[in-house]
C-alpha cells in the first residue's frame, strides 16, 4: 500500500500496488499535511493524523467515522505528529496519545475513548513523566518512547496496562531519535538501533522481558546501526535487515555472525544509489531509510524506493519467493517520493479483473 501527494496540490491518493506493475487506486483525500500511521492487523485499514484548527484529528483512511470523519482529536498544542497512534490486536481500537491527559484507547467506529494510561504515572521502578512516541501494543503491554524527565526519559519501555500496580521494563538506554524499533512475530524480541548518547552504538536485541539484553552488529562509526537496517521478519521469526555492501542493497536473514547470515536478495535496487528518497529522512545506516523499504510479513515480497545517480525516483518489486523483480509504474507524483505505508490484505484488481 502506497500513499501518493499529487504533484501542486495537498491531496493523498493511497493505491495498492502489486510486483506485476500494476496500480489500483483505493482513494483519494484532501488532507494537507497528513502523517500516516501502521495498517491495521486485519490488513484492511490505515491511520493518520491531519493538524487543523489547533487540534490533531486522527482518522481510518478506508472507512472515515461517519459524521464528523476523524475518530478522535486532541490540541496540537500537547500532541506529537509522530507516533502518537496505533492500532491495537483486535483493528477495531487504536491507542492515541495526548502528552498531557495520557493514552487513550478509542473505538475507530463509534469515537468511544477510555483512558488507559495517565500521565506522569509512579511504577515500582519510578516516576514516569512522559511518553515521547507510541511503539507497539501486545497481549496487555504498551512500548513506547520516554519523554520528559525521570524513568524511561528516551529509552523505550514496556508497561502493562488495565492494571492499578504499574511496572515498567526498560530495554534500551536513552535514544537521540528514532530507534528503529521491531518487535518481533512471537511477542518474545525486541530489535533497536542503538545510536546515543549511553551505551555502545550498534544494533541490539532484549527479550521481551527484559533479559538477555545483546549486541547483534556493533557500529563502527558510533552513529549508526552496525552497518545494517531492521526491515522486517522471515518465516522463522528470523531478523531481515538491508545492507548497503559495494554498492548493492542486499537483504540479509541476520546470524549470529556475519559469517552466518542468510543472503536472501542480492540487489534490491539496481542502479541505485540510495534508500533514501527524501533528504530529510533519518537514516541510521548508510544509504538506506526503513520509510523506503517495505517487507512483506514472512519475506514473500519487497518493495523498496530509491534514487538513481541522476536523482531520478523509482520503485522496484521482488517477488523473494520466485525471484522475479520488476521495475513498478512510475506514479504521477510530480516527481515527489510516495509513502510506503506497508502491506494490505485488500483486493488488488489488475486488467479489468480481481
């Protein structure tokens, strides 16, 4: 699923796109400045945000509230653009952050809202004053970025929720950014890039518990992701990065060496030289930004963005299962890199048929 800003005007058309060089356009919104957000687990809907009126109004893209469209709104004045919503397991209810009155979870339907979490909260472990981005939800647990100051300021967390006796697990110290954060299928690893200011630079795995913290790909530079980038699992739950080597975009099934990791995809891109379709994005390995890589659960397929040495945009698709990779339509974007929002289970119609 893509999500595409016409060339001169504030408007998004999201498409599906499929590896035989076909699009389908799903919708189209007037949405200036739209942040968007994950697909839902179902696979049949996508948040964002839009920020108007000073307030942040939080929408489903496939199937709006009716009446008033956006299921939920909180002042912009307390609300970050970025990770402030997710989907919880059902697809039904989303997890919305205010800074100031704590998360809520919110019936997408109905606009129904309970909060869950207030802020700042006292754990056994301290005071947490903040949450700076939303990351994951699972079986009762909330991960998130601290904000703020005292427990968890920067470094992701984990605190269980519908509970009066909060206990927080902290996995990582603290971040300067976006940490790259994966959890993975199983519920049982966490995945971060570990770029500052505490701790070794480098790519790193917890158990979800909070034990057996390791370091998977130190950084050689001390600002990056030890040379790789999360982009996903494979069927055995196995960590799949992208890896700029000589040139060529590999995608690796990580080992517990390099001597050990699996190669799955030799060049993702051909003839490109860059990951990174916008020059504002944050990148935590060389020449490649998770925005402009999207895996498809279990590694059937990849799509990916980049750039080529004449600054031109394009798409490619592989099929990882057969191998086949295409070259997808270029999309009337006037020359804008689109969103990869990630992968759907909608119909995808192709030549008139579905």
């Amino acid at each position: 699923m893509l999500a595409s800003q016409t060339s001169g005007s504030s408007n998004y058309v999201i498409l599906n796109a499929n590896l035989q060089d076909q699009h389908t356009a799903l919708t189209q919104y007037a949405v200036p400045q739209a942040q968007f957000g994950s697909i839902s687990p179902d696979g049949k809907d996508v948040l964002y945000s839009v920020t108007t009126n000073n307030y942040v109004q939080f929408y489903t893209a496939l199937s709006p509230r009716p009446s008033t469209g956006f299921f939920y709104e909180v002042s912009s004045r307390s609300a970050y653009l970025t990770g402030n919503v997710i989907w919880m397991s059902d697809s039904r209810h989303a997890l919305v952050l205010d800074p100031v009155k704590g998360v809520w979870s919110v019936d997408v339907q109905t606009g129904q809202a309970q909060q869950v979490l207030s802020l700042p909260f006292s754990s056994s472990n301290g005071t947490v004053d903040g949450i700076q981005q939303l990351l994951a939800y699972r079986d009762g647990y909330l991960y998130f970025q601290g904000g703020g100051g005292g427990y968890c300021i920067g470094a992701i967390c984990r605190v269980q929720l519908n509970t009066t006796h909060w206990v927080v697990t902290q996995y990582s110290p603290r971040q300067t950014g976006n940490s790259d954060f994966l959890l993975s299928p199983d519920g049982g690893t966490i995945y971060y890039c570990n770029t500052g200011p505490a701790g070794q630079a480098g790519l790193y795995a917890v158990n979800s518990d909070g034990s057996h913290s390791r370091i998977l790909r130190a950084s050689s530079t001390g600002s990056d992701c030890g040379g790789v980038t999360p982009i996903g699992f494979a069927q055995d739950n196995g960590l799949v990065v992208m890896s700029d080597i000589n040139g060529k975009f590999e995608v690796l099934e990580l080992g517990t060496t390099p001597q050990q990791d699996n190669l799955i995809l030799a060049d993702a891109a051909p003839g490109a030289n860059s990951l990174c379709a916008s020059s504002n994005e944050e990148s935590f390995s060389a020449n490649v930004c998770s925005q402009d890589v999207a895996l498809a659960p279990y590694s059937h397929a990849l799509v990916v963005q980049g750039k080529l040495p004449d600054g031109t945009l394009q798409l490619w698709g592989t099929d990882l299962i057969t191998g086949q990779q295409h070259v997808l339509k270029p999309i009337d974007n006037g020359g804008k890199p689109v969103q990869l929002l990630g992968w759907d289970q909608l119909s995808v119609c192709a030549a008139g048929r579905c």
